[in-house]
C-alpha cells in the first residue's frame, strides 16, 4: 500500500496500534480492558482502532511515567469526547488535575528521603516512634503486635 493511501486510512489494527506507539499488542488490548482506549470489530471480526487512540496511549504512557494510577487515567480520558484527539488544551487540563497529587507525593518522597539517614543513624526503628514505619503511632489503633510483618492469608 503506498505511503499516502497508509495515511489516510481511517482506522487501524491492533498491530498498527501498538507499532505506532511502542508498546506490545498485549498492552493495547490490556489498555482496552481497562477502559482506557476503545476498539471495535469489524466485518471480519477483527479489531480495529480510530487514529485518536494513539494519542491517548500517549497520554497514558506519559501519565504512567508520572506514576499517575491506571484508575485516574482512566477517569480523566472518560471525561474527553470518544473519537476526538485529545489536543493540547485537553491535555493541559488533565495533566493540570494530576499535578496536586504528585506534588504531594515529591514532599513525602523528599521527607522520606532526608529522614532516612537520619532514621539508619539512629538505629532505634521503634514500632511506636519511628516517623518512617509507623508515624503518628497509626499502627497502634489497630491494637498490640506486629502489624507490618503479619501475613493475611486471602
């Protein structure tokens, strides 16, 4: 198929999908499992893809290289309109309702990070006091004994 025809194909296999953006068929039928992209079937019963979703596991790949939960990816490519390329406003405003939360998860990594020598210097890893294993004493509401070595067999 010449280059021109391949580019205005209007929607694309799975195997193109993936191709195109990097990633193993198996994520992208993963990612549509999960609601993140969505596919259908065609005559011939198999799957097929609009261009949009290669943008949108791009934004999925960058969310998740943030360490955004699949979770909150998912519900914020729910609130963007079906068969529309997310644009750059779109993705300004996603990336905008995730910024809080990873704000908050570089205090507690930089806290972490400067108490921790400080917590190996120490040596006292006290189940009660230790501000890294069990801060504010959270563990001790849940009554007496180890809680973070317990095993809880399902």
């Amino acid at each position: 198929m010449p280059s021109n025809e391949r580019r205005m194909k209007p929607d694309l296999s799975v195997g193109e999908v993936a191709a195109r953006a990097g990633v193993p068929v198996s994520t992208v039928h993963f990612y549509e499992g999960k609601g993140l992209i969505r596919g259908w079937r065609n005559a011939g019963n198999h799957r097929r893809y609009g261009r949009d979703v290669l943008r949108r596991v791009a934004v999925i790949k960058v969310a998740q290289r943030a360490g955004i939960p699949l979770q909150q990816i998912a519900d914020a490519l729910a609130s963007l309109p079906q068969n529309r390329t997310p644009d750059a406003r779109d993705w300004a405003r996603l990336s905008a309702g995730w910024k809080a939360d990873l704000d908050q998860r570089i205090d507690r990594l930089t806290r972490l990070r400067d108490q921790l020598a400080g917590c190996i210097g120490c040596g006292c890893l006290s189940v009660r006091d230790c501000p890294l294993r069990n801060p504010h004493d959270v563990l001790g509401e849940e009554g007496a004994g180890a809680r973070l070595l317990e095993v809880h067999e399902k």
